[in-house]
C-alpha cells in the first residue's frame, strides 16, 4: 500500500482529499503545516508527497525546495497543487515532480498520483534503482 503524505493548511480540502485517497487504496497521512513535512517523512516515510504551494508559515515552494535539496528525500516524488494564477513563476523557484490545479478533478489527481509511483517504484514499493529525472 503506497503511502501519501497531504501538506494542505485549508481543513476542508485537506479532509477532503484525505478520504479520496484513503478509498483508492492509499495509505494517508495529512497535515496542515509545511514546518512539520521533514519530521513526518522520517516517521511515515510517504512513497509521494502532495504539497499545496501557499501554506500558512512555511510556504510549499520552500517545502519543495528543502525536500529536494535533501539526500534522503530528493527522490520522493512531490505533486503541488494550488489555485495560484501564475504558476509559471511558481514553477521556476521549485521543481516538483507534477502539479495540479485547484479546483481539480479527483481522477486526475489520483491518475498524477499512481503515475509518479509507477514511475518512482516497483511492485513492492522499493524505490526504482535507476530514476532517469531528465
């Protein structure tokens, strides 16, 4: 059972999600700050991260940043999502793995989902030897 850690300061989406994602199989652990997504990877160790780009304190886009700029979680796949206009400009100060706009369609989202952990591991959940990211 993959597991996908929910970064998102907005309750309703983030309870809404959660329990979207829990009926398609996977194992969830939501959370509503961006100061709390290091301590949680080391504990619940998410195949995928879901991170909303605007948070409350911490922003996604410093999140992401630090995410990838760690040896032991750069190879996490991480999906932003955000009803932000300009994502272009979002996208040239982080690079995550995916985007989805809010508002957006659950199939897509959890399509986006099983792509990056199709993409990032094997059958058994172990992390794919090779992971070409260019």
């Amino acid at each position: 059972m993959s597991r996908i850690l929910i970064v998102e300061d907005n309750h309703d989406v983030l309870w809404v999600v959660k329990i979207v994602l829990k009926r398609y199989g996977f194992k969830v652990m939501a959370i509503p700050r961006g100061e709390d997504v290091m301590a949680r990877t080391k504990t619940f160790r998410p195949h995928l991260i879901l991170l909303d780009v605007v948070l409350t304190g911490v922003s996604g886009i410093e999140v992401c940043n630090e995410l990838k700029e760690n040896e032991k979680t750069k190879d996490i796949p991480i999906i932003m999502f955000s009803a932000h206009a300009n994502m272009k400009d979002i996208l040239k100060q982080t690079k995550p793995d995916d985007f989805i706009a809010k508002p957006f369609d659950v199939n897509e989202l959890v399509k986006k989902i099983k792509h990056q952990i199709e993409t990032h591991y094997d059958e058994s959940g172990k992390k794919k030897k090779v992971h070409d990211s260019a």
